[in-house]
C-alpha cells in the first residue's frame, strides 16, 4: 500500500524526498508574507495618509482589517481545505491574495484600499492553514515533519519582525504601494509551482459543511479580539467590556452547536485526543509572552531610548537572530530521546527568564533589553514548534486543516490577550508612578508626555522612567504567568508522544494522490 504524499513510499512513516523538500521552499515564500503583512503598513500609513486622505476611522481600518478577517475566518478556512481539498483552497487563496496585493498597490482611495486588505485577510486565512496541513500530508515520518514544522513556525515568528523593515526601507526608496508588490511575485511562483510539486490533501468522508458554523465563529473571534487589541492604547471601558463580553457569548453558541450538530466544522473529537487540548491552551500562552512583551519593547526603543521607527526596527531584528536556532535544536533534543514535555517545559522557563531579565531594564539599558527579547523569542519558538508538532501529529491527516486552524486561531488570541493585559498593567503602574501636578495627557500615555515636554520641564524624563517601571510590573507578570505554564506542560504533556497512524484505505488514497483526482 502506498503513501498518498509519496508514490513510492510503503509506510506512514516513509521518509519525504527532495520534491517534499522544494515543495516546503515553495510553501514557506507565502507563509512569510502572510505574516509580514501584518506589520507591513508599520511605515507605509503616513504615506498613505498623505496620499488618499483617509478619516481617523478610515485610517484605523486599513491598519486593523487584514489581522481581523485573518483572525475570523482561520477556523473557516481550515475546515473548508478538510472538505474542498488544501492544495486547491492553497491555490485560490494565492490568487487572491495576489489580486488583492495589486489592488491595494494601486488603490485611489481610502475604501478601495481597506476592500483589499480584507480581501487580502481572506486570502491570507486561506494560506496559514493549508501551509500546515500540505506540510503534515506531504512529512510523515515523524522526525521529518518536527523539523518542516520548526521552519514553519520559525518563518512565521520571522515574517512578523521583518514586516516592518521591509515596510521602512520600501517606502523610503519607493511608493508605499510597493509594500504590496513584492507579495506577487511568490504568490506567481506558487501558482506556478504548487499544482506540480503539492499533493492534494483532504478528508475523504467530510459530511456537509456547517454554514451557519461561519458566521457563529466571527461573532465569537472579532469581538473578543477587536475588545482585547484596544485595551491597550485606550485602557478598560465599557465598550470593550461590552464586545469581548459578546464574543465569549457567541463563542459559548459555537461550541454548543460543535458538540450537538451533526457535521461541526469543527469535530470535538479532536479535543479527546490526548495532547490535543494542552497544545492548544500552551500555544495561546506562548503567544501571550511573545506579543505582550512586543508591546512594550517597541516603544521602549523609540520613546525611551529616542530612536526612529526604522532604528527601532532594525534594532528589533536582533532578537530574531537566534530564532533560527531554536527550533532545530529542540526538535533535535526530541528525536534524541529527551522527552517532548521536558522540553516545552524548559521553552517557557527560558521565556519566563527572559521576561525576568526584562524586569531588571533601566531607561538606557537598549542591549538588556534586545537579550531579554532575544531569550523570551528563544523560549517561545522552541514552546511553538514542539506543541505545533504535537498537535499537528496527534489529529487525524483527514482533519489536519481543522487542527491547524484551532492553534492558529488560539495564537491571535494569546497574542491580543498578551496585549491587553500586560499592556494594562504597564499603564497601570505608569499612571501610579507620573506624579498628579502631571498633566492630564501626560499621565495617560508616555506619547502624550512627550508630546508636551518641551512645555513642561523635566516631564520626558519622568515619563520615561514611569513607563520603564510600567515595563517591569509587566514583566514581572509575564514570568509570573509563564513560570506557571511551564508548570501546566511538565504536567498536562506527560507521556503524551506522537504515533505515526495507518495508512489510508484505498479510497482514501484516492482522495490523497499527487494528481487529487
């Protein structure tokens, strides 16, 4: 019997060949400007402001759509690619996403711009779980698909950070319309390359697709996430309360319809699994220190240390470096025996160090600052690789987009989660450290500060200082919270390992082949 991702293979377990290898190139072009996109209009926003005159509302949008419809429609989109097949929604999803890039370079207006950034969130939903389920189809051998899956989760990781160079170093020489252009030529060369080097990967026996599944899971996602991504910058409200309040509403609905449906989108057996579950809940922590901390280390370079939003970018690039060496190096602990959850466990002791480490930061401690990011990405990649791993090697091939999406989707939530909270604790200790004869805007915000220091002797200095020590409250609580997730993988992944599964059936293969036909 033969592998479906591999014609002359014999086994589950068989190893990939060089076209798995090119094929995984090709796939990760894609994957890397999905989250480059981002944080791509990082510098381009002025530009276009000055150019389309768009509202303060407008302006917002164009920034925000593309990470919420990204965030809406994962779990759609992975359990579509479980029906449809994931090579072919891979492929619609890159000519998408290449049409909207070329529509959002050359947009006259602020509402043609914002209709292509959804439009690009659509393609981009599309593109991040099949990435991950041709990746789980085309490796089977264990150790193979641990080391395509730290890539992937390397490059993803990678892509966020380097969004916001690209986006500086474009606009300075070009358009701001080129921050779009270079998405085209590698959804080109997926188009071109994807039919003949991806197989077709899809669940054979499916069941009719859930429609009213879809809108449930954005009601539920889009207000928790737009509530939690604002608490930041404008503090706890009513309003806010109000929509996260909503989402977790709609997202009791979506759950209660998953477990009682017939056909959910998504199948709560997944869940039973063992690892499943545990994966999902540390990939949203990981995301928490990962992104919380990025809240505060940005502003730290510009408003503290007084650098350029492309310095500041640059600098921020630093702690990217040995991203690339994580991955690999814990899945290599791994297929050497040590066990998987030793390992996640000593990814968050790493990360929680390094938020440790933050805690310790002065106003002018930059190259504190660029390790403590350093260790705390170190700890994270080596966290989402390994639960990646295990998530993606414990769900059943035929619900593999499924899979992907749930960690995916629990990902933005930690990441706008992370946000929230420790970014309002930040604020927190500001607003207690900036003295009351402050101004009124000063105590707000360390922007609001500096905005009027020049009228208010002495105030940049106590602005910064306020929100350094707004820095190390959150830091503080951010080892706090991974300390404990460490503590919640040494138990929770226990004697959990990855299995290889049998083989498809005959009839399954035939949903698998190379040709997906």
């Amino acid at each position: 019997m033969t592998n479906p991702t591999n014609p002359k293979s014999t086994s589950p377990g068989s190893l990939a060949g060089r076209r798995e290898w090119t094929a995984l190139g090709v796939l990760m072009l894609p994957l890397l400007l999905v989250s480059m996109d981002v944080s791509v209009l990082y510098f381009a926003v002025p530009s276009i402001s000055a150019d389309l005159e768009p509202t303060g509302t407008q302006q917002l949008w164009i920034f925000d759509i593309y990470a919420f419809v990204l965030a809406g429609l994962l779990m759609t989109m992975g359990s579509l690619g479980d029906r449809i097949g994931h090579r072919r929604l891979l492929l619609i999803g890159a000519a998408a996403f290449g049409t909207a890039s070329l529509v959002a370079a050359y947009a006259n207006s602020a509402e043609t711009l914002i209709a292509a950034r959804a439009v690009l969130g659509i393609g981009g939903a599309t593109l991040m779980p099949s990435t991950m389920a041709l990746l789980r189809t085309m490796f089977t051998d264990p150790g193979q698909r641990a080391k395509a899956i730290g890539m992937w989760s390397g490059v993803m990781t990678a892509g966020i950070a380097l969004g916001s160079v690209m986006s500086g170093v474009l606009v300075e020489h070009f358009w701001w319309g080129s921050v779009f252009l270079v998405n085209l030529p590698a959804m080109a060369l997926l188009l071109l390359l994807g039919p003949a080097l991806l197989p077709e990967s899809r669940n054979p026996s499916p069941g009719r697709f859930d429609w009213p599944s879809v809108p449930l899971s954005m009601a539920a996602v889009l207000p928790v996430v737009y509530g939690l991504k604002e608490i930041p910058s404008d503090g706890w409200n009513v309003r806010y309360a109000v929509s996260i309040t909503v989402g977790l509403l709609f997202a009791a609905l979506f759950v209660h319809r998953q477990r009682t449906t017939a056909s959910p989108m998504i199948d709560p057996a997944l869940f039973r699994g063992r690892g499943f579950a545990p994966s999902v809940v540390l990939n949203l922590v990981s995301a928490f220190g990962i992104m919380g901390s990025a809240y505060f280390t940005t502003q730290y370079l510009q408003s503290v240390l007084g650098k350029s939003a492309l310095e500041s970018a640059l600098w921020a690039l630093l702690p990217s470096v040995p991203i690339g060496a994580a991955a690999p190096i814990a899945t290599t602990l791994v297929q050497k025996g040590v066990n998987r959850a030793h390992v996640v466990t000593a990814g968050f002791a790493i990360s929680a160090g390094g938020f440790a480490l933050l805690a310790l930061s002065g106003t002018d401690s930059m190259w504190l600052v660029l390790v403590a990011c350093a260790i705390l990405a170190v700890g994270g990649v080596t966290v989402m690789s390994q639960i990646m791993d295990l998530a993606m090697g414990t769900a059943p091939a035929e619900r593999s987009g499924t899979a992907s999406s749930l960690m995916e989707t629990g990902a933005e939530f930690g990441g706008a989660l992370g946000m929230a909270v420790l970014g309002s604790i930040g604020t927190a200790v500001y607003r207690h450290e900036m003295p009351g004869t402050a101004p009124d805007v000063a105590r707000e915000t360390l922007g609001g500060a500096l905005a009027i220091a020049d009228r208010v002797p002495g105030l940049a200095t106590v602005a910064r200082e306020a929100f350094t020590s707004g820095m190390q409250g959150a830091a503080i609580a951010g080892a706090v919270v991974l300390a404990g997730a460490a503590v919640l993988a040494a138990v929770t992944l226990r004697g959990v390992e990855v299995r290889p599964q049998a083989c498809e059936t005959p009839d399954e293969q035939s949903k698998l082949s190379p040709s997906g036909v």
